[in-house]
C-alpha cells in the first residue's frame, strides 16, 4: 500500500492530531491564566492576555508535588531495573534454551498478566499491612511485580527470540560457557529490546494507580498520578494548580514520547503481531 | 584453557550434545525459578487468597474481625477487666446478706466458668501473664489478647452468661442490692468477650447475588466495556487505514498518538474533568453548543451523561493505541496482495472484506483481548472523572469492590467482589483465547 498522500490527507492528518492533542493544548493555554480567568465567560478564551506563572509556583511552593515527583522516579525506576532484571533470565531461558514445560510457563506469565489488579490488592494490603510496609517505597515496588513482570517477560522472549540463533550456537562451538554467551553474546544484540522494555515498564510503574492510591495514603509517600488526583479539595478543585501540575508531568512524557516513539511502538506492537 | 582441551577434544565433541541438553534444562529451569516463584507469591497466592478471605466476615476496623479465624476466641484482655471486679462485686453483696442464697449460686457458676477457660496450660498462662500485667497498669501485646477454647467450652460459656445476666437483672429490679447497677454493667459486659469464627461460607456470594448495587455496578462495567471498545476498535481501524500509506512526518503522527496512551490516567481523568466542567469546561461548552446536551452541567451530573463522559474519555485516551497496534498488522500484509487483487478487478470495499479482515484477524482478536481486559477493570479513569456518581451510576464493579475494602473497611464482601472480577476476567480471555486458539503463544514465538 504505497499510495502517495494527497494536500487532503495532510489537512486531515493535521485535524487528527489537533484533536488527539487538544485537552493537552488546553490545559496548557489554561495553566498560565490568572486565577479570574478561569472561571466565567473568559473561561472559554483559549488565550490570556495577562500570562502568569503563578500556578506552576503554587505548585511546586502549595503542595509537595517535587516529593510527589521523586517519589514516583524512585518508585518507578527501582521496579524497571530489578523487573527487567528478573525477566531477562526468565525469558533469556524460554526463548534460547530447551526444557520441558516451556509452554505452559508462557501460558501461566500471559494469565496472570490478565488478572485484574483489584483480585489481588485485599490480600497483599494485609500482607503489607502486617509487615508495616503500607507508606514506604517497598510497599509498592512489591505489588508493581504483579504488573510488570509478566509484561516484561512477555516482551523479551520475543526480542530474545528474534537474534539468530547461529551465534549462539558458534559461541558455544568455540567453548564458551553459558553465561558467556549470555553476556557477550546475546546481551549487547538484546540491548536494543531489553531498552525498550525497560520504557514501557517504566511508564507502566509511574502511571500505575490502585495500588499507590490504597497502599501509600501519607503525602510524603504518594506518586504523582494519586497526588495529582487528590488535589481536588472538598468544596473547590484549584484548576489553575491542576493544569500546571498536567504540564509538569506531561512534557517529560512528551518528549521521551518523540525521543523513544520507534522503540515503543515495536515493544507495543510485538506479539501482537504476526511476523 | 587450549591446554587443557586438546587431548580430550575427539571424546568431549561426541558427548557434547547429550550433557548440553541436560545442562539446558538445569540452567533454564533456573533462570525461570525467580520469576516464577515472585509471580506465585504475588499474583497467584494473592488470588487464592483472596478467595480464601471472601468465605470470612473481615472488617478490618473491628477488632475481633479483623483476622479470619475458624475457630472461638476469647478476648482475654476483656474477660479480666471485668470478671474479677463481678465476683468481687457479688462477694460484698453476699457478705452483707443482700439476695445472698441466688448470688451464692451465680458465684460458683462464674468460677466454674472461669475454670473452663483456664483448662489448657496456656491459657492458664496467658490468664496469669494478662492479670500480672492489668495489675500494673501496662499494655496488652495484641497477639495474647486472644486464646482460642473449644466450641462447647464458648458456648456454653455465651449461655450461662446471658442467663445470669437476666438473673441479675431480675435480683437488681427486686431493689435489694447496693451495687445492682454495677453488677449488671460488668455482667453484660462478660456476654461479649467470646469471639464467633468468623468464617461465613458462601454468605458473600449470596448476598451479592441478590444485591443490586453489584448488579448495577457489573452492568456499568459491561455498557463501559461494550462501547468503548466498540468505539475504539471502530475508530481505530479507521485511522489505521488511513495512516497505513508513505507520507511526510509518520513519526510526529506517531509520537502524537502515543501522548495520550503515555498519559497517567489519572492525569488523563482529571483533564476531562476540567473540559467538561459544568460551569467552565471548554468540551461540555462545545457540547452544548453542537446540541449534544440540553445544558453544560448536564454531562457530569446526569446518568447517561455522566456514562457518556467517562466513556468518551476513554475512547480519547485509548484508540490511538488501537490504531497503532492495528496499523502494525496491517504493515504485514504485502502490497502484491491488493495489486494482484485490483487486476481480477476487486472494488475498494471487496478487497477490505476479502484481504485485509481475514489477515488482520489474530491483531485485531489480540488488540480487542487487551482492550477488553483493561476496560473491564477499569479504576482509576472512573474513579477521578466521576467518582462512581452521580449516584453510582457509573459505579463499575472494580470500584464497587475498592469502595468496600477501602472506605467501609469490609474485606470479606471485597474479596468476595473481587473473586468475581476475576473470574468475568477469566471468562472473557477465555472466550477471546478460544477464538485466536493457539495463535496468542505462537505469535510470541516469532516462528
């Protein structure tokens, strides 16, 4: 299907992505209104007249959203590394080695990355409970397994799957050992795919929310996508801070969106398709 | 190590490929165990266990059901802040000839009692240990407040209670005692210090089945799941194969699609919330000015609206990422396909149902598998955009199930609810693993 586009194609393309991108553009245009602004007729003025940076103050000076921030990235980057970690070996197994009853682990890491989060937060609430780790960075790392490590296994057997195998099999013909071939051989070929897994871990863990809503109730433990939603107060939701905090949050995912886009479109779409 | 190789190297290749293949197994069974044994610690066990505590009446604000406990329990720590003050009580009456003969009797039913519970050593122990303590004024540690005694030994205990409880009672309104009132305060007390297992079977399960609010909620979920993926799978078919062609800035179009799925939903939800704002959201002004709704606040705070909203967000947030993985089957049909098709003279439409459903059957069955999943426990996007409301009419049976554990601190019903998500769960993945049959394990093989 290599048809040439026509002008129409771009002008649709380009109302396709307005729309995809306007609450974001919105929330933009809205975090650097004053406060009048916001509300009443001039509400629906997409652009202010007096810019202010008033809310991103407030922000970071009203509420503890930089410890919201760095508990997110601690929490986040500790469960990719050991995750990835863990499943490279898993699946560095599944893919390249041959044993019995490889099936049925692949059958067992797809069903549980199926489970609903909510069949499993009872009892590992108690468990964390007892263990007096509910508000503390253990306290959600753990759970986060139950999410992460199934998807990562899933997404590197089939990276892992994709390197030839006659490399491996002439490592070991000149007398390398197993765990030199996994070192020399095929990780820096996995790279690549062990890269890309790690981003979508990575944002698996930071936007995860049940768990970090349930388990880490105190502000100085809470990640961002909790902190952010329990900005609202009682009686008044503080839209002007709600938007800058979207913006702070959201250019970072932007960018590494542009940076990383290729990777995480083959880490999104591999086993899903057929090749 | 050349060295050492070189006289034996004739034997060693011959054996070579049996001792691999069982090292194989050794190595790969190892390399499998973490990730095995941290999946059935804590996703599988979870589950079990999860199952396990919705057969419990769990109410983790109560104190004698916050454990799951098959067995009688008395509460120790209860038993002697009051029972040694009731005897003491009935002695002074009996020693200054108040009612003494039906005191006397209550006495030594009492003690009778109280040796009873004192039976096994370590209750014995315990017992002592707890009396030493409440002498001095000091804290009972949690886990020897509790002793467990047979199922006789509690009941019998509960009933000779309650009946010199009414005895008292009776003894008190006659009007000759001088502590009646006392006596009858500490007497009540003693008939709740035994504590019932609370193990409740299937109660749960029967109680949800005939419960409305479980019923509305798992309804919300299927109409939230039925149409937003429906919708998504609609739009981003289309938009695959609008996009499924050579133009200029395919990554920007990329990179754009991927922002919202990128989003925390959380962020996404409150977003929405802001644009469809009854009073100052620039969305349900659009909306209202097309004709969609009569008036702006009615997105939020009606039934349908409310459902519209929060599936219109989701449709936002989640077809570009439909798009992309149905763009990427669409990648692995070859062209020669279309072209060859085009000459036999095949139309636009002919050459869709013919060509491109029947290879992008296994990407779409995965996609909407996926999808379908993630809609039905669906949280956080309802749980910030409309809170469940206005009055649960967006309640779906994930939150229904939160809603329980966390805010009224029931974890029996929960667990209970949460056994039920997760067998729709495993029914829908079934029906959908049957339709692909084994292609889902093979397609991670690559071939």
């Amino acid at each position: 299907m290599n048809k040439k586009a026509g002008p129409m194609f771009y002008v649709f393309l380009v109302v396709f992505v307005f729309l995809v991108m306007f609450p974001f553009l919105w929330m933009l245009a809205s975090s650097i209104k004053p406060l009048s602004e916001l509300f009443g007729d001039r509400a629906f003025n997409p652009f202010t007249s007096n810019p202010t940076l008033q809310n991103y103050v407030s922000v970071f000076v009203d509420y503890p959203f930089m410890r919201y921030l760095w508990n997110s990235t601690v929490v986040a980057t500790i469960t990719t590394v050991y995750t990835v970690l863990v499943a490279s070996f898993a699946a560095y197994a599944i893919a390249r080695l041959n044993f019995k009853g490889k099936p049925i682990i692949l059958g067992v890491v797809l069903s549980v990355s199926m489970f609903p989060q909510v069949a499993t937060i009872s009892p590992i609430y108690i468990f964390l409970k007892n263990l007096g780790l509910t508000n503390s960075y253990l306290g959600l790392i753990i759970p986060y397994t139950t999410i992460t490590l199934p998807l990562s296994i899933w997404l590197l057997v089939t990276f892992f799957r994709k390197i030839p195998f006659d490399l491996e099999e002439a490592a070991r013909i000149d007398g390398a050992s197993l765990w030199q071939t996994y070192w020399k051989v095929i990780m820096p070929l996995a790279v690549p795919g062990i890269f890309t897994t790690a981003i979508l871990v990575f944002i698996a863990a930071w936007n995860e929310f049940l768990f970090a809503l349930t388990i880490n109730t105190a502000d100085k433990f809470k990640t961002v996508p909790v902190g952010i939603a329990l900005f609202q107060g009682q009686y008044t939701i503080p839209w002007g801070e709600i938007s800058a905090a979207t913006v702070v949050v959201t250019v970072p995912l932007v960018i590494m969106v542009l940076i990383f886009q290729r990777r995480i479109v083959s880490g999104l779409t591999s086993g899903s398709v057929k090749e | 190590m050349q060295t050492e190789i070189d006289p034996k190297e004739p034997i060693k290749v011959e054996k070579r490929p049996k001792k691999k293949k069982k090292n194989d197994s050794v190595v790969g069974y190892l390399l499998v165990a973490p990730a095995l044994i941290l999946i059935l610690a804590i996703s599988i066990w979870p589950v079990i266990q999860s199952f396990y505590f919705s057969l419990f009446d769990l109410q983790l604000n109560e104190p004698t059901k916050s454990e799951v406990h098959l067995d009688y329990q008395i509460d120790l720590d209860r038993y002697l802040q009051n029972f040694p003050f009731l005897v003491g009580a009935i002695d002074s009456e009996i020693d200054k000839g108040n009612s003494s003969e039906e005191l006397t009797t209550i006495k030594s039913t009492l003690e009778n009692l109280d040796e009873g519970i004192k039976e096994k050593p370590e209750a014995q122990e315990n017992y002592d240990t707890i009396n030493a303590k409440l002498d001095n004024f000091e804290n009972i540690p949690a886990d020897m407040k509790y002793i467990e005694i047979e199922e006789d030994v509690a009941q019998e205990f509960t009933t000779s209670v309650k009946e010199i409880n009414a005895d008292l009672r009776t003894i008190n309104e006659n009007g000759n005692l001088e502590q009646g009132d006392k006596i009858v305060g500490l007497s009540s007390a003693l008939t709740e210090i035994v504590v019932e297992p609370n193990f409740v079977g299937f109660e749960h399960y029967k109680e949800n089945l005939t419960d409305q609010r479980m019923w509305r909620s798992l309804w919300n979920t299927s109409v939230f799941t039925f149409i937003s993926v429906l919708a998504e799978l609609i739009l981003g078919l289309a938009i695959a194969l609008l996009i499924n062609k050579a133009f200029l800035g395919r990554g920007l179009i990329r990179a754009s699609i991927l922002i919202p799925w990128a989003i925390p939903t959380a962020v996404a939800a409150l977003m929405w919330k802001f644009l469809y704002d009854g009073q100052n959201g620039i969305v349900a002004k659009l909306f209202e000015d097309v004709g969609l709704v009569d008036r702006m606040a009615m997105l939020l705070t009606t039934d349908t609206g409310a459902m519209f909203s929060v599936i219109f967000a989701d449709v936002w947030k989640t077809t570009p990422y439909m798009a992309l993985l149905l763009l990427a089957g669409l990648q692995t049909i070859s062209g020669s396909l279309y072209e060859a098709a085009s000459i036999d003279g095949a139309n636009k439409w002919k050459q869709f149902v013919t060509i491109t459903l029947p290879l992008l059957k296994s990407s779409l069955l995965v996609a909407l598998l996926f999808r379908t999943l993630d809609a039905f426990r669906v949280f956080d996007l309802i749980y910030v955009l409309t809170g469940g409301g206005p009055a649960n009419s967006t309640e779906t049976i994930s939150m229904y199930a939160y809603t329980l554990m966390f805010k009224q601190t029931n974890f029996g019903e929960g667990s209970a609810i949460s056994v039920v998500v997760f067998i729709c769960v495993a029914i829908i993945s079934g029906i959908f693993i049957k339709l692909l049959g084994s292609d889902l394990i093979k397609d991670g093989s690559g071939k």
